[in-house]
C-alpha cells in the first residue's frame, strides 16, 4: 500500500512538472526569423505551399514552429507547416491556429503565432520549412512576400513554394532566388524557447517536497 500511495504522488508531481514546463517556453520564444516591414500580403489564385530554406552552422534547438498572422486577425483555418532536410527527409509535421502563442514582430503588418513542441536539435547542415497556404475557395491566410526580414541564429538561402496544388496539403516544395530583402514567402517560421529559471526552480522545489514527503511517509 505504501509503494502504490508513494508511486502515485511521484506520478502527479511529475504530471504537475509537464504541465509547467511548457508554460514556461511558451513565454520565452525567440522567432529565427522576424520581418521588419516592407512588401505586401497576398493569397494564391490556388492551393499553396509557401516558406523558405535556411543553412545553420552548429547545433539548434527548436522548441516551437509559427505562422505569420497578418493584421493580428483570426486565421482563417488551421496551417499545417512542416520541416525538411534537404533531400526531402521530412523532420516536424506541426499544426498552427489560433490557439498558438502570440509573438510580437518588429513589423507592423502583424505578428507570429507559435505552437510549442518537444524539444528538437537540428545539426548543422541545410534545410526546408514550408506551410500549407491555402486559396480563397477552400479558406487561406495572406502570406507577406517582398518584405524585409532578419535572421538570428541561421542563414537564409532561398524562398520556397509549390502551387496549383489539388487542396490544402503539405508538400515539399520547390526552391530558389529570393533574398531577405525582395522576396520569399512568409509565411511560417522557428523559435527556440528560453525557460524562466524561476519558473523551473519553484517546480523543482516542489517537485522535491512532494517526493520527499512520500518517503516519510
């Protein structure tokens, strides 16, 4: 009886300790790439898949994927966004909507919305992002193209899309021109997340009482 009584208070401390976590990242996420003004918001004649590429030169981890939410309006529908190794490997399939993390952005055209996800470290090498774009038939939300972006943490290297495409569904696309400064499709986009030590600590604290007080027992 005591084993299960202590099993189960460990199980909800450690249910209390998932809980919090996220929480925590989802007040810290710092985009990999933001815009800062210029260009215009367009959707596709068609159904779409739009984003871009990018190199990194070390280790990172990616604790959510985001959307571009233009004017800081509703979406219209759920973006499935996903992310590839060059050769097509597909790495996060991800959903974002409206339930995502508001992120503030240093253009005024709108802001991002992030969906965090476990914890995922990409090695250096050369990647694919893209999300489903959708067209005015079937639902869509504008994407901002000929605008002016920043990276932090990786190397742009082209925009990406593939369209006319028969409905809403995520495809790897096609890659090449564009710069941070003319083009490209934004679109979706990667942060990492930075957990509040604070926050950590009190779990960790408490977490450790409530262990320590089954033990006692």
């Amino acid at each position: 009886m005591y084993k299960l009584f202590r099993t189960i208070i460990l199980g909800t401390s450690l249910l209390l300790f998932a809980q919090v976590v996220p929480s925590a990242y989802a007040g810290n996420i710092v985009p990999l790439l933001d815009l800062i003004g210029g260009g215009m918001a367009v959707v596709p004649l068609a159904d779409a898949v739009g984003g871009w590429s990018f190199h990194i030169d070390h280790p990172l981890t990616i604790g959510a994927v985001g959307l571009w939410d233009e004017g800081k309006l509703p979406l219209s529908i759920s973006h499935e966004v996903g992310l590839w190794t060059a050769n097509q490997t597909l790495l996060l399939d991800v959903f974002v909507d409206n339930t995502g993390v508001p992120v503030a952005s240093a253009s005024p055209d709108g802001q991002w919305l992030f969906t965090p996800v476990a914890p995922f470290t990409l090695q250096a090498s050369d990647y694919v992002m893209a999300a489903v774009w959708g067209d005015p038939i079937n639902g869509a939300d504008p994407f901002r193209i000929m605008t002016h972006a920043v990276t932090n943490g990786l190397t742009y290297t082209a925009q990406c899309g593939k369209f006319l495409l028969n409905g809403l569904q995520l495809v790897f696309p096609d890659c090449g021109g564009g710069s941070l400064t003319d083009a490209s499709y934004f679109g979706p986009n990667l942060a990492v997340v930075v957990p509040e030590p604070s926050t950590f600590a009190l779990v960790a604290i408490g977490l450790g009482g409530i262990i320590r007080r089954s033990w006692q027992r």
